[in-house]
C-alpha cells in the first residue's frame, strides 16, 4: 500500500471536463457519474494503462439545458486546471459543446449523444461518441414496418434538434421503402393540439421522438383522446426508465393507472448498451459484474428510478475508450518530445494524437463491442423490446451492419395481430333494388304490349274512315315511339350487378338511343297534328279554305325532320364526347360492431366529360317543343275538323307528357346519387306518360269502331222494325234500350208527319190565292176613264211587283208566263230543291239513318 501510495503521489493528473445531466429532461447523469468514476478508479489501479498519470473528473450538472451549458462550458474553460477532454452527456448540450470545442483544439466524448447531426464531422470534427446515433433506431423501425405490412405511418417529435433529425433521416428511409408518413406533428412544450392532430388525421402507426418528461405528457394526451388500444401501435425510445409511466409527474393531471392503460403494447427500439454475451473486456469485467458493482456504488437504488441506468455501460466504456486512446498517444508523443501534460489549448499536435488513437479505437467493453464510424459514432445491435403488462419484453435483435433480424416470436397484440396502419376501407357499390326493378319491369311490358295491340288494331282497321280521318300512320308512329320509350326502362334499370364493366357503355348507349328516339317518335307525331291544326285554324277566312284541303306527306316530313334532328345531335354527342362509366363516391360509413373498417359506397353513372352541356342543349330543344305543344293545344282546344277528328285527345296527351318531362327531367338530376328514387321517378313518369297517351289516343277509336260495327250488323239484318221484334224476344239484357229507341223514333216520326202535314195545308192555301190572282189578271182591263170612275167597292188590282212574290222560301214565277208554274203540279215534290223530306220519303226503313 505504501508503493502505490508513493507511486500515486509521482503520477500527473489529466483532467475531464464533464457536463453530466444530473436533472432535467434526461437525468442520465444519475447512473452514468457513478459508473464513469467506477471507470475512472479503475483506470487509475491499473499499472498497464496510463503508468504515469491518473486521471480526474471535474463535473457539472447541466440539466440537458443548453442554456446552463454554455456557462458551464465558459467556467470549465477559464477556470484552471485544464482540460484534456470534454465529455458532455445529451444531444442539445453536445451540439453546443462539440460546436464550440474545436475553438479550443478539444476532444469531445459523448455518452449519452444520439442525434444524427452530430454526425456531420464538417460541424463537429473533433465529436466522438459511445452512444450509437439516433438514426440507429430508423433502419430497425424500417424493417418493422416492413415486417407488419404497413404502409402508413405517422409522426410526433418534440421541436429539438436530434428529434429533428432524426426524423428527417427517417423520412428519407421510408420514402426508399415504399412507405407514407401521412401524418407529421411537432410540438415544444404542450403536446395536446398535436395530439388531437392525431386524432383527427385517423393516425394508426405512430412514432413518438421526445424527451421521457415529455413522454408522460404525450401519453396523458394520448389517453384522454382515446389515441391507444387495439387499433393503435406507438413506437418510442427505448432509453427511458423502465418504469417512466408509473413516475409521478406533477406536470400531468393523468393518473398512474390511465398512464399504465395508455403505454400497454407500445414498441420501443433500444440500441444494446449491454453485453449479452459473457465477455470480459478491457476493464476484465462482464457486463453482469458490471452490474453489480453499479448497483452497489447506487446504495440499493431502484434501477427504474435511476436516471441513465441504461445508459451507464456507455459513461463506462467512454471513460476506458479515453483511457486507451490517451495510453496509445503516449508513445508517438514521447518520440516527437512530447508528453500530455503539456497540452494547452493550442496545441493542435497532442489534439491530433488523441483524434487518430479515438478513431482507431476496438475493444470490447461492457456495452458491447466499441467501435468508431468516420462519423465518431458508435456502430450497435438494436434490440426491440415490448411492454407486455405493464412491463418491457424482448421481442428481437436487428444487426444493421448485416440487415438481419432476430425475432423470438412473442410479440403480443390487444387484438388478434398487428393492427392496420390505416382504417380498412371497402369499396361496396350500390346497386338498384331487384324487387323494384321486377316491378317496373312488368308494367313495361304491359305497356309494350298494349302499344302491340293498339298498333295492331290502327293498322287492320286502317281502311275505315274513322280511322282515316285520325291519320293513322301518324297514330302507328306514336304507339311505336311508346314501345321504344317503354323499352328504354330496361336499360335504365341494369348496372353493374348484371352487367361487367366493359359492357356498361354499351347499355348506357341503349338508354340515351331509346329513349331519344322514342320521345322524337310519339311526342312529334302529336305535335304535328297539333300544329296542323292550329295552322289550318288560325288564318284568315279568306286562306283558310285554302289549307284544309290535308296533304299528309307534309305531316310526315315534320316528323321526319325532329327525328333526324335527333339522330344528328345524338351521333355528334357519341362521337365527339361518347358516354362511359363514372363512379361516385359517397361518405364512408361506420359498420356495425367493433369493427376497424369503413365502407365507402360506390355507384356508377353514365356520363361524359361535358355531361352538363349535352344535357342543357337536348332538354333546353325538348322543352321548347313540349312548351309549343302545350301553347298549341290550348289554342286549338275548340277547334273541330274532320281531317284529324282526334286533335282534341292528341292535346290531352301532349298536356300529360309535358308536365310530367318538365317534372321528371329536373328531379331525375337532383336524385342522381340515390339510385332507387332516380329510377322508380324517371321509370314511372315514362310509364304514365305511355299510358295515357295509349289510352287517350286509342280507347276512344276502339270504342267508335265497336260502335260502328253494331250499327252496320243492325242495318244489314233487315228493318228496324224486324230488328225490335228480333231483339225484344232475345230476352236478354239489350231489349230494353232498343225498345226506348224505337219509341222516341216513332215519337220523331211523329213530329215530322205533322209538320209535314201543316206545310202541304200551307201550301194548298197559297196555291189557291195564286190561282185567284191569275184569274184576275186574264181579265180585260177597262179604258182609263171607265177605270177612273169605277165603284170603290172593287178595289182595282194592284201592280206593284212585291205584290206578285211568293212567301219566303218559295221559288219565284216566270214573269212573262201567266200559267201555273210546272214545279206546283206535284206537292210531293215542292220541297225536292231545298232538300227537305216529305211524307212520302219518310219510308220506315229510312228511320234509322235519320235519327242517326
């Protein structure tokens, strides 16, 4: 003991400047001094290293401020004695440190130093650390990533620069990989708004860079937004105590119980600062004996509550990495006349010494195997570790020298695996109502039929001239423009339930075709009857017999030309702009259950790129011919013709046809994205509007036609009065009207024989005054002045010529012919010229085309 006493006393003392954070954001200075003085003692027993200095630590506390640390740096530099080396232990008082050191020609070692930027030997040329840089953790992240299938990833740092860049090396890796950080938050003090960020964004796959008091803080946010459980995965440092969460933190308002809820199952990457192997390095200790003497020189402390306790194997091999780069200076020192206890803060030669036996440092140390990168940062395994139950697991290695993973396999999942990185989206088209779409059917097809049978019925009864005076090639065009229009339901009701994608537009073509030429087809044959009509009707008296002498090529000319108006625009639509499938996308929407999925409904749509504009200019010339139609017939609603007798059932439909376009067409455009209601509205507005013109134009004339054919079956079966005896011993239900209409033809019969009578009695009194008067007038007429003396008791006969007419109605007498006019021989015929019926006219068989 008095040899190493004496020899103690013959060493020089090389002094370390260290800035160990004792409190603050990290106190790793907790464990980390204790296990460097270890070193330190240690050191200075051994003979083989360092014979002839000791070395000595002058410490402050920085509490990771870089603030506190500038000062601290300016006492240690102008406070003697001097110092050979700086050892600072977080990353934002290292920056400052290694920043500045180079000034002063110092070597800084850093322990506890993870930020990439002090990898940049430009900035920091004389920085060397124990502690592998932060950027060690992304290579592993990457390959968890990848391990789980996620894409998806989202980020929350504390604003410091070792986060900073530690991020933004990350987000280079990803981006290499495939992988999307949708979401990047920051925050400097209060991480609640950047949680919410969270929240909000649907973050699933987070990674979390701060300081452990900020952890406590992000984590008491996390819980209350609900930011934690099955669907969520947090990956963090993993050099915060174990029991981080369980700390009372007066800073937070969450309890130890909700910190504990809100951590379950989280990852954390660590590099291995802890020989796993038996291994006895250059102190001749493993790192099990390490560990005990650590504990020992803690007095019992509890590990989880000792700051930098994982860190302390990296304070240990800092001070034994120092300790044999300074012993390997010695040497190429003394054979260029210099020694270390002659360094100042000038000389750049022992400066360099110390650089090239650092950057040339291996050995194995308690933390591992210790060696430098040309950055001065340490090369490490990465072990992945798991808080399973309130307390961390090892669930693998990752070596990022050989990119390999080491995986035991337990990893353990609140859920049945890992969770989606992002909510599960499935796409689910809509599609229409197969009950409705049946239903809609069937009344097409009863209409389709019923426009067969009314076609049918127009053209086999074409030749009666009831029908002909309807024009009945026109009335063909509007049953067969129905059919059509009819038909364009089907169409309207298939999507992609029956249909595959690439034959969609072949249906949407059915529907556009259809449905525009049916419309041209039935509403322009009515509309050309319509404006015949009012054309013919609304001239003057002088031209207009003139126009009603009918010419129906013209009438089929019009309609031709709206056709072809059609035809047109719609091949110049499809050529130019044709339709294809378009898919809408609805607000997705929750299932239910606790289910990590959201359905996104789809439904397709026939459309082109100027949609808006096709539709504007075929409903705008549309609407302009209903609204005409409508104008037409109302003029035209007391018009009465026998050139089109049904113009009055035509302006019946057009009024029906026209509302309901007028309605449908607007609706159907507001009620696009709601499939069942845009289909049954257009559908039915298109059945209606079939039927009624079905029935308006067609019913009637069936009604005529059977009318006709009782009549003409009544004539050409004898006499009335046969028919009545005929029909009144039938028996059936008919006896009765036929007997009330014989009846009132006999009552006529009546009237007429008796006004026939009063007329003849009329015309023998006339005849007989006639023959007076001509009596008189063969007379000799006596000399004048006999005549002017004759007796006033015989009036004279007079000469003026009204005298001589006869009644009203009456043919006038020869003039010069005093005989009895040839046309009163007969009285049966003094009424042939006006037309009028005598008694012996009215033959009883003749009766019933009079009443008719």
């Amino acid at each position: 003991h008095a040899f190493e006493s004496s020899s103690m006393l013959c060493k020089k003392k090389l002094y370390i400047g260290a800035l160990f954070p004792m409190s603050g954001g990290w106190p790793g200075g907790q464990a980390c001094l204790p296990a460097a003085q270890m070193a330190l003692d240690l050191v200075n027993k051994r003979t083989d290293i360092l014979p002839d200095y000791e070395l000595e630590l002058i410490y402050y506390d920085s509490m990771c401020d870089p603030g506190e640390a500038t000062k601290l740096l300016y006492d240690l530099l102008y406070t003697e004695p001097i110092k050979i080396l700086l050892m600072p232990g977080c990353s934002s008082v290292s920056t400052l440190v290694a920043e500045a050191a180079r000034m002063w020609n110092l070597i800084v070692l850093s322990y506890g130093s993870s930020s990439p930027a002090l990898s940049n030997r430009q900035r920091f040329p004389t920085f060397f650390r124990t502690h592998p840089s932060a950027t060690l953790h992304n290579p592993t992240r990457v390959q968890l990533f990848q391990k789980w299938k996620w894409t998806k990833i989202a980020t929350i740092q504390q604003t410091t620069e070792v986060f900073t860049s530690t991020l933004d090396d990350l987000e280079q890796r990803v981006k290499e990989a495939g992988i999307e950080i949708s979401v990047r938050q920051s925050f400097l003090t209060d991480p609640a708004v950047a949680v919410k960020n969270l929240k909000r964004q649907d973050a699933r796959i987070i990674v979390g860079l701060f300081y452990e008091t900020e952890a406590r803080k992000v984590f008491c946010e996390v819980y209350k937004e609900k930011l934690y459980g099955k669907k969520y995965v947090w990956f963090l440092i993993g050099w915060y105590a174990d029991n981080w969460f369980k700390i009372k933190d007066p800073s937070i308002n969450c309890t130890v119980e909700q910190m504990t809820e809100a951590v379950e199952g989280h990852v954390t990457t660590e590099i291995v600062m802890l020989n796993p192997e038996t291994v006895r390095g250059a102190s001749n200790l493993t790192s099990q004996e390490f560990l005990a003497q650590l504990m020992s020189k803690l007095g019992g402390k509890n590990p989880e509550e000792t700051g930098g306790f994982q860190e302390a194997p990296l304070a240990y091999d800092a001070v034994w990495a120092l300790a044999l780069a300074l012993n390997k200076t010695v040497g190429p020192l003394k054979a260029k006349g210099r020694r270390l206890e002659d360094f100042n803060y000038n000389n750049k030669d022992i400066t360099a010494e110390i650089y090239r036996a650092l950057n040339t440092s291996s050995f194995e140390g308690v933390s591992g195997h210790v060696v430098f990168d040309a950055q001065g940062s340490r090369m490490a395994w990465t072990l992945i570790e798991q808080l399973q139950g309130g307390s961390y697991k090892k669930i693998g290695y990752f070596d990022m020298t050989k990119g390999n993973l080491s995986w035991y396999g337990n990893d353990r999942w609140i859920g049945s695996g890992p969770p989606a990185d992002q909510t599960v989206v499935i796409q689910k088209f809509r599609y229409l109502s197969q009950k409705l779409f049946v239903s809609v059917s069937v009344f097409a097809g009863l209409g389709i039929l019923m426009g067969i049978v009314c076609l049918t019925f127009n053209i086999y009864n074409s030749n009666v001239r009831y029908i002909q005076n309807s024009q009945p090639y026109l009335n063909n065009m509007t049953a067969v423009g129905c059919m059509m229009a009819l038909a364009a339901v089907f169409p309207l009701g298939i999507d992609g339930l029956h249909v595959r994608n690439s034959q969609f537009p072949v249906v949407c073509q059915f529907r556009l075709w259809l449905l525009g030429l049916g419309f041209s087809l039935a509403y322009g044959s009515m509309f050309t009857k319509i404006w015949w009509v009012h054309t013919v009707f609304t001239k003057k008296d002088e031209k207009k017999d003139k126009r009603k002498h009918l010419e129906p090529w013209k009438l089929y000319a019009t309609v031709g030309a709206l056709l072809v108006i059609d035809i047109l625009s719609l091949m110049i639509w499809q050529i130019v702009d044709p339709l294809h499938i378009t898919v809408e996308k609805f607000t997705k929407e929750a299932p239910k259950g606790d289910v990590d999925q959201l359905i996104e409904p789809l439904l397709q749509h026939c459309s082109s790129e100027k949609m808006n504009t096709w539709l504007g200019v075929v409903y705008g010339y549309k609407g302009l011919l209903l609204l005409l139609g409508i104008f037409l017939a109302y003029e035209t609603k007391s018009v009465s013709t026998e050139k089109i007798n049904d113009h009055r059932a035509v302006g019946m439909a057009i009024y029906n046809v026209s509302v309901l376009c007028m309605i449908t067409a607007p609706v159907t455009m507001i009620l696009s994205s709601k499939q069942d209601a845009s289909f049954a509205f257009a559908s039915l507005a298109i059945i209606f509007s079939v039927y009624i013109t079905l029935v308006v134009l067609f019913v009637p004339k069936c009604g005529v036609f059977v009318c006709l054919v009782q009549m003409r079956r009544l004539i050409t079966r004898g006499e009335w009065q046969s028919d009545q005896q005929e029909t009144m011993k039938t028996g059936s239900s008919t006896n009765n009207n036929d007997e009330e209409k014989s009846r009132q033809l006999e009552r006529e019969n009546k009237e007429l024989q008796k006004i026939i009578q009063e007329k003849e009695e009329r015309v023998s009194e006339l005849r007989n005054q006639l023959s007076e008067r001509q009596a008189l007038r063969s007379r000799k007429r006596p000399t004048s002045s006999n005549q002017n003396h004759s007796s006033p008791s015989l009036p004279a006969p007079q000469n003026d010529p009204k005298s001589l007419l006869p009644p009203p109605g009456y043919p006038l007498p020869a003039s010069d012919n005093h005989s009895l006019p040839p046309t009163f021989s007969n009285s049966s015929t003094l009424y042939q010229p006006d037309g009028k019926i005598n008694r012996n006219n009215c033959h009883p068989g003749r009766l019933q085309l009079l009443y008719k």
